[in-house]
C-alpha cells in the first residue's frame, strides 16, 4: 500500500513537473505563427495602402476634403499621368457654344455645351461629391465631384440637383439636370476640369463631337499644358471642326506649339452593352483583325462595358 502511494506520489510529481515545460513549448511553437500572422497582416496592411493610392491619387494632390470652396488652387506638380478609362461623357450634346479660355475679358475656365433644360447631366469619372450648392452670381446651381484619377469636374447652371455632398458615384451616375440658373444667357452645361484646384481645359481629355475621351491616359505636364490648351481648342473647340480630319504634318503645321507631336489622331470608342468586335468594326467601316491589331487583343479577348478601343 505505501508503495502504490509512493508510486502515486512520484507519477503526480512528474505531471506537475512537465507541465512548465509543456507550456514553453506551446509558446516555443506559437511564437513563428505569431510572427508569421504579423508578417502577413504587414504585407496585406500594405498591399491595401498600394491599392488604395493607385485607385486614388487624388490623395497625393489634395491637402483635405472641404465642402466651402468650388476650387482653391494649390502647388501643381510637375507631371501627372491622369487615367481617362471608365468614362462617361457628361452629356451626348455634341454642339459646343463656348470655348475654354480668354472670352469677353475674361477668362472662361471651362467648356460651354449646349444642352435643353431637363437633361440628363452625369458624373465624368467615379468620384466622391465634395459640393452641392447655389451661386445666383455665377455658377447658378452646380455640383463639384473629386474623382479618384486626379480630377476635379464641376457642373455649372443646373436646373435641378440629383446628388448630395460627400456621396460617392460611379461615372455615368445622374448627378444634375441641365438648366440656365445663375449668371446664364442660355440654357447650357458649363463644364469644368481641375487638378489641384488649376482650370484645365476640358478639350485635353473630352471631344464632344465625336463623343469621346482623346485617350486612356493624358499625359499632365506644367510646363506646356497651356499650350497644349490652345491647340485643342482649334481641334476640338468652338469652329475646330475643320481640322478634325488633319494629318500628321498638317496638325503640326496648325499646332501653336511644337511641344506635343501628333501623328494621325486617333479614333477610339468606348464599348456599349451587346456590342461585339464585328459591330464595332462595322461601324467604324474597319475590320476585326485590324481592330484586334491596334488593341493588341487575341480573337478569344471578351469585351467589357466602358473599355475603350482604337479603331484606327
């Protein structure tokens, strides 16, 4: 009997005596899951800070998020590549009536298109709605959105309002209905595009004739983009109507500045719902192949809704 006990005894004793080293061995083989999960959590932490900035470069532009000014010029930086994919354009109105510039003694800060009073005005980019708001002295009823590429787009002499501050749209989102308040002579859509608070002229990234944006991508570069400005107003502006078809030589023989080489320019559609590549083609009075040839597509590419093609 006392054997049996001492034998009990010496077995809890040996019980006890392991279980501290149980434990640090638990901890011993949770300490590089531990390390792990926290590298994991970092590398996600920054995969998300890298989406995030790449989704939104306004957030390197801009020093905060008001809603008490239309716009408020600050430092431009020396270059900006400012994405122009996943479009839509603000109006189908394709008659401009007012050019981007010096107009009446002063300077215009944006494009005057003309639209009738209830139509339908949308968002130019995805974006967030900074401002909704009246001024009877200028821009009559208008909205500004701050868009995740950079923009900022403004949308004067409204006859009606659809959104509201610090929403989020998706281009092609109501946002207004044309009108003719404020300091207005007619109803119109007066549209802007900023960067950092500084007037760009819309006819850099939108034709409205031909219903489209000039590229995927423009280029922003402070030290010619007024120049550039004026040459995209005789191309694309008010009475620009003549030198649409230009060539090569012959837009460089036009151009005010030398900066900016233009071959042939290009023809680029954004793709509707239903459309294929053979209707694309047959619209553009082209071919498939020479549609897949200047997209770099193979026959198996599907087409998505908002992509934009070249087609020539």
């Amino acid at each position: 009997m006392i054997k049996e006990f001492k034998k009990f005894i010496l077995f809890s004793f040996a019980i006890i005596s392991t279980l501290p080293v149980a434990a640090q061995d638990l901890l011993a083989r949770q300490a590089p899951i531990d390390r792990q999960m926290k590298a994991v959590d970092s590398l996600a932490l920054k995969r998300l800070i890298f989406t995030e900035n790449y989704d939104s470069p306004a957030e390197d532009l801009y020093e905060d998020w008001n809603n008490k000014y239309a716009h408020r010029e600050s430092a431009l930086p020396d270059s900006f590549r400012i994405s122009l994919q996943d479009f839509c354009m603000p109006t189908e109105s394709r008659v401009l009536t007012s050019n981007f510039g010096a107009r009446w003694g002063r300077q215009h800060k944006g494009l005057d298109i003309k639209v009738y009073i209830g139509d339908t005005i949308r968002a130019a980019f995805a974006g967030k709605v900074r401002i909704v708001r009246y001024e009877g002295r200028g821009y009559g009823k208008y909205v500004v959105i701050r868009h995740y590429n950079g923009l900022e787009t403004i949308y004067g002499h409204l006859s009606a309002q659809l959104v509201t501050e610090n929403q989020e749209v998706q281009a092609g989102d109501a946002i207004g209905l044309g009108g003719n308040t404020g300091r207005s002579t007619g109803s119109h859509l007066h549209f802007e595009t900023r960067l950092c608070g500084v007037a760009l002229n819309p006819a850099l990234l939108f034709d409205f004739r031909k219903q489209d944006v000039v590229d995927d991508y423009y280029m922003f570069r402070k030290s010619s983009y007024q120049k550039e400005s004026a040459f995209a107003n005789r191309i694309r502006g008010v009475n620009g109507s003549e030198f649409a078809e230009l060539g090569g030589e012959e837009l460089q023989t036009a151009a005010s500045t030398p900066v900016v080489s233009y071959a042939r320019p290009s023809r680029l559609h954004k793709v509707r719902k239903g459309e294929s590549l053979y209707s694309i083609a047959r619209k553009h009075s082209t071919t498939v192949d020479k549609l897949l040839k200047l997209n770099h597509m193979s026959r198996s590419a599907s087409l998505r809704p908002g992509q934009i093609l070249k087609y020539n």
